[in-house]
C-alpha cells in the first residue's frame, strides 16, 4: 500500500525535500495518482490530510469537509475499486503537533478518544474502505469500533497501529504531515523501542477492543516484532517502512554508497519474510514496476 499526503488547492504538488520523489498533492493530483498507482496493481492507498488551518481542537480531522474527507470522496468516485485507508489521527492537524487533546502539558488519554471516535465515522461516511488509528491512545480501538457500528459502518475494519514506537525514524514525515511536535515529543503515548513484550500486550489488547488487523511501526528496525505478532496471533499483520527507513535508503543511494533498486528490493523482502502481509511503503510504485 502506498501513504499519500493530501493538500488544500488545485494543481498543487508540493515536493517533499527529505523524501525524494514524495509530495504533496491536492486532491485533483491525488485522484490522478490513485488512478496511476490503480493500472500498476497497487492493492490500496493510505491518505494523510495536511490541512490549510490548525486548531488546538484538531477540528480539521473530523470535519465532514475536511481534506481528508474530501480526498476519499474524490478518490473513490473515481477509482471506486481502489481500496481506500485512511489514518486517524490528530498530529496533522492540531496547532501543538501532538496527536491528542492537550491539558496544561499532557496530553489528555481519554479526552483525545471522542476525537478519533469523530474522525474514524467522517471517513467511513465519506467513503473510506478502512480507518487506521496512529495516536496510540489507551482505549481508542474499542471507543471508534463502538462509534463505527452505531453509525451503520460494523462492515469498516479497523488497522490498527498496535505497536507503533517513539521513533527517531519519523522525521521526514513530520515535514511532509507538517505535524512536528511544538514542544516535548511523543514518548508520553508512543512505545519505548526497547520493550518488545509491552508490543505483544498492546496488539492483544487492540483485538480485545475489535482490530480487525495490525500494524508494527517502523517496519525495519522491529523486524523481530513482526516475526512474534505473525506467529501469535491469527489476524493479518501490517508493517509500514516509515519515512526515515524511505530517506536512508534514498540518501545512501545519491551519495554512491549503496545501490538503490536492489536496497529497496532487500528492505522490503526482509519485512515480508518477517511475516507482515500488508506493507505501507513509499517504494510501492516502483517495486510493481520492478516486478512486472
């Protein structure tokens, strides 16, 4: 599955500078690309909203005009067999950067969970195949499976970002969500890297609360976590090559050092043989084209 970044305007491809090859597109681009990504046989595109205004509500995320709602509409008109998942998520789009409600300096678990429960319905309404809840608040796959079968979407599947880590790895995303943190970090709800088994009890407690899949993040560094998820539980296991394992490749590669079609092929096949079956990766259209 490839991340796609979507903005406000028409016409508009905003490159991404740490992300050869990425950017920003508005939504006439972004339907364009779908398109593209559709004839090449990639089975699905995960949308990433990049708002033109930021509150400390992160009222954009689950505005019924918001952008990333926009977006699915525009995408599954006209690529309706495209399959369409969306992160929910408050860092995009709230003016401190973190991914929930902010109360004094922390970030408020269970104020945060009406947030995302919002956000997960606006996109099942306006057309998304499946939400995936990134903040990795307590509770909060149990609180949107609630809200999505009150609301007639119990067909919606959750992907849900179980055992996503504090890490250094995200960098260049945050350039291309516009979503760096105004002050402290994320290790308050983020994982710590060094505590595998906390990462089996996170994806436990997310199928006790209706994920319907799960996801390690980053992919490279935590192959070892895939490996465990994929032979403990009987679920489909996800893994996303973030943005930093994305630049590193790209970054080696333009400095000679390392070969960039084969370092790409290498880091993939490593996380497919740990045991993911789904992949989020910036590579995805040029792996295709190198298979095909």
């Amino acid at each position: 599955m490839l991340p796609l970044f979507v903005c406000p305007g028409e016409g508009v491809r905003n490159a991404i500078s740490s992300m050869p090859g990425q950017a920003q597109l508005s939504v006439d681009l972004l339907v364009r690309e779908c398109e593209e990504m559709r004839k090449l046989g990639i089975g699905g595109v995960m949308l990433f909203g990049v708002p033109d205004t930021k509150d400390d509500q992160a009222s954009g995320a689950y505005a019924e005009d918001g952008i990333t709602q926009r977006a699915v509409r525009a995408v599954k008109k006209a690529v309706p067999e495209l399959i369409v998942m969306t992160d929910v998520c408050n860092c995009e789009y709230t003016s401190h950067g973190h991914c929930g409600k902010v109360v004094g300096n922390d970030v408020d678990n269970d104020a945060t969970l009406e947030w995302l429960a919002k956000t997960a319905v606006s996109h099942a309404r306006a057309g998304a195949d499946m939400v995936a809840p990134s903040d990795m608040m307590d509770g909060r796959v149990g609180f949107i499976r609630e809200a999505l079968d009150e609301h007639g979407f119990s067909n919606t599947p959750i992907f849900a970002y179980a055992a996503k880590f504090a890490s250094v790895f995200y960098g260049p995303f945050r350039e291309a969500a516009e979503s760096t943190p105004q002050f402290g970090d994320r290790r308050s709800y983020q994982m710590d890297p060094s505590n595998g088994r906390e990462a089996m009890l996170e994806m436990e407690l997310d199928l006790e609360e209706g994920a319907d899949l799960l996801m390690v993040k980053p992919a490279g560094p935590y192959l070892d976590l895939i490996r465990q998820a994929r032979d403990r539980f009987d679920v489909p296991i996800g893994a996303y090559q973030v943005s930093g394992e994305y630049a590193m490749i790209h970054a080696a590669a333009q400095n000679g050092w390392i070969d960039l079609d084969r370092a790409m092929m290498e880091s993939l096949t490593s996380i497919r043989r740990a045991g993911a079956g789904v992949i989020l990766t910036y590579f995805a259209p040029d792996v295709v084209r190198a298979l095909a």
